[in-house]
C-alpha cells in the first residue's frame, strides 16, 4: 500500500490549494479515504471523508463549506480542494486508508497559509 500526496505550498489567506493523493497496492475503489492535517504539538485532525462511490462525504466543522473533498476511481486518487483558506489551516495533510484494521498514511504535504 502506498499513498503519495502532493499539492501543498504557500499561499496567502483567501487563496485555494488542491491537494492529491494517488494510491497504489489496493483496490482503491472499495476503500473510504480520509484527509487528516497536524500542527506541531497537536494530535492529527480527521478534515474529511469520502466513502468508496464518492456518493458520501464528511468534513470537520472548521471546514465545512470551504473544502471540498472527491475521488477519481479511474485515477486512483482523491483530492482535497480547500478555498478560503485562513492560517488556522497551515498544518501539514495526510490521506490515510484503512485496509484489515490497519492505518495506511501517506507521507504528507505542508499547507502554509500566511501573507
């Protein structure tokens, strides 16, 4: 299992970042895929949650309306579109699968958000 995310960078509040993830070692279209991000000295935060048709997300409240979280089965990645983006939301993202009981992460990507 391998989840390689990309996407993040520098960008000034109000701006947009999408974000990906491309899987590989699974049969990526039978697995719910969610976002996590994590600031120094803090816990890994769920962002949002896409089931395995992309007919169903969720998002954390502190998001909710801003991100946008959706899948390409074909492509085997989901991504995370994030707009309005304020420096609350600098921290670095993660996709995670779980596969068996077991959590898959990938490496992660630094979002920066700051004028």
């Amino acid at each position: 299992v391998q989840l390689v995310e990309s996407g993040g960078g520098l960008v000034q509040p109000g701006g947009s970042l999408r974000l990906s993830c491309v899987a590989s070692g699974f049969t990526f279209s039978s697995y719910t895929m969610r976002w996590y991000r994590q600031t120094p000295g803090k816990e890994r935060e769920l962002v949002a949650t896409i089931n395995s048709a992309g007919g169903s997300t969720n998002y954390a409240d502190s998001v909710k309306g801003r991100f946008t979280i959706s899948r390409d089965n074909a492509k085997n990645t989901v991504y995370l579109q994030m707009n309005s983006l304020t420096p609350e939301d600098t921290a670095v993202y993660y996709c995670k699968v779980i596969i068996r009981v077991r959590d898959y992460w990938g490496q992660g990507t630094q979002v920066t958000v700051s004028s």
